[in-house]
C-alpha cells in the first residue's frame, strides 16, 4: 500500500497531535449517534416480523427473533388502508406549504431587518421575532384555545360584537388549513431569519460600498449582491426541508387541535399522528413500524433526490 501511494506521488499523512484533540472532541457527537441512531436501527426488523409476546417472561430481542417473519405483509398493511391516500395528501402538501410561505417570510423578513438603520431597533425585532421558536406546542395549543374555543374564544367575540354568527373552529375543518400554515410560519420565521441574517452579516462590506458609488439602487444591491451571497444557505436549506416531507410536527397536528377530534380527522391528520394513534391502539407493532419505516425510507429518497436536482442546476452548492 505505501509503495503504491509513492508510485502515485501521494503522501502518507501522519496522526498528529491535532487530529486526536479533533477526535476526542468529537467522540461525544459520534457516541451519541452510534447509541441513539445506528444502534436502534436493528429494530428495523419489527416490519418485517408479527412482533408476539412469547410464552415464558422472555425480553424483547427473544421475542423479536422467534416472532413469525412476514416480509411484506405489514407495509402492504398500510399501503392498502382507507386512510393512506388521505395522510399522504395531508402531509405531503403541508410541508410543501410550509417550506414556501416560510422560507419566503424568512428571506423577507431578513432582507427587512438588515436593512433597517436602527440597529438597535433591529436588534429588538429579531429577538421577538425569534422567541416563539422556543415556546412548546403546548404552551401555543392553550393561546390557541383561548382563541379559538366556542364559548367564550377572543375570536367569537369579535365576531358576535360585529353582529356576526360565533363559528365552532374545532368542528369547521375548512378553517384549519390556514391556522397550520399561519402558526407554523410564526413560529419558525425567526429561527429562519436568524439563519439569513448570519449570512448576510458575512457578505463583504466593500460590495455594497462598490454598488453605492456605481448609484446602484437598494433594490438592485438586494438583487445582485444579497440573494446571492445567501443562495448557498437557502439551498441548504430548502435541500435539508425537501428530506421533512414525509414528516409532520407533531405538537402542531396534536397538541394544537385538541388531540384531532373526529370532525377534523381528515383535514389535519398525518403519519405521524396516524403512527401515535395507531400505537396507542391495539394495533400491531409490526404494522406501525412498516408505516414509520416507510417515512424513513422516502425521507431519504427525498433529499437525495433533492440534492441531485440542485447540483445538476448548481453544482457547487449540492450538499452531498
């Protein structure tokens, strides 16, 4: 091997003093992957299997390994279930909405606030723009039912003292599309902001300063030097989002709905209120695991294909 690399002109770099600092700094981050990621993922065989409790007290792994193999049947399961199409539909086209409307009121927002000559004001702005992406779904599930609830909600009132009809929010599913959409984006807008204005405040100075005295307009600056000296991390970005289509957050599913009642079933369930419920149920495990697994799998696909996209377009900011 090292006359192979000589042959080449190629030499061999040595462990240095450097390289194991970086390892044992590292070593934390990698003992917490192997742990909580690859380890568990020998319980991907759950799909596969018609996990049962064998005679006799014995653990988990006894069981997994002497329960019946199925291969398919538990994914053919979910594939062929009256609620597939509708949790694909739901999930698939609210995380596309999300991923628009908040990275549009992200950039937006951030082009805004860079823009602003009070800094300190800007300052302000940002820090209460960005203090919702630290408060539970919990926390916004209460707010929302003050809001929102049929007796005596904010929002009826309103509505009753300008002579209209209150409307029961939590039975009216055509409502709940647009209160996802407006609570998610104010929620993450600032955690996004905060992503572009780190970039922005990266873009050399002497650029702009160039553009000013060529007479450059704030618009023409805002168009050929601010978007693209934050392209790369938009593309990040949107390549990192496009791998959560086949998720769903589930405090914002559950938690703010009240738990999904019955008339709001088909409107605002998910996978990932479909799995909840489904293992909270008397459901076999197997047959939640092939639907969790599924998500996984198109998770991946999604954002290598994602990322393909982007390098045959731009081929400097694929992330892989």
């Amino acid at each position: 091997m090292k006359k192979e690399l000589k042959k080449k002109g190629i030499k061999r770099r040595k462990w240095r003093k450097d390289d194991t600092e970086l390892f044992v700094l590292s070593l934390p981050t990698l003992c917490w992957y192997m742990i909580f990621s690859f380890l568990p993922m020998f319980g991907i065989i759950i799909a596969f299997k018609e996990y049962k409790l064998a005679p006799g007290g014995h653990g988990f792994l006894y069981n997994l390994l002497h329960s019946e193999w199925v291969g398919i049947d538990n994914f053919k399961y979910f594939f062929t279930s009256n609620s597939f199409g509708m949790l694909l539909r739901n999930t698939v086209l609210y995380n596309l909405a999300f991923i628009v409307i908040s990275a549009s009121v992200a950039v937006g927002g951030a082009l805004i606030l860079s823009n602003l000559r009070n800094k300190r004001g800007s300052k302000v702005y940002q820090t209460m723009m960005f203090l919702p992406y630290f408060m539970s779904w919990v926390v916004v599930s209460y707010f929302v039912y003050a809001l929102l609830t049929p007796e005596k909600g904010y929002m009826n009132s309103i509505i009753t003292s300008l002579g209209g009809d209150p409307i029961m929010w939590y039975q009216e599913k055509k409502y709940w599309p647009f209160i996802l959409v407006l609570l998610n984006t104010w929620k993450g807008m600032g955690y996004g902001m905060v992503m572009y204005l780190a970039s922005i405040a990266g873009i050399d100075q002497a650029l702009y300063e160039a553009a000013v005295m060529d007479g450059a307009t704030m618009a023409q600056r805002i168009r050929h030097i601010t978007l693209p000296g934050i392209k790369p991390v938009f593309i990040i970005m949107l390549i990192l989002d496009c791998g959560k289509i086949f998720n769903s957050d589930f405090g914002l599913f559950y938690q703010v709905t009240g738990g999904i009642p019955q008339s709001l079933y088909t409107t605002v369930s998910t996978f990932d209120t479909y799995i909840y419920n489904a293992i909270q149920s008397t459901a076999p495990i197997g047959k939640t695991a092939a639907a969790t697994f599924f998500q996984s799998i198109c998770s991946c696909a999604t954002i290598l294909l994602a990322n393909q996209i982007v390098k045959k377009i731009d081929n400097e900011n694929g992330l892989i």
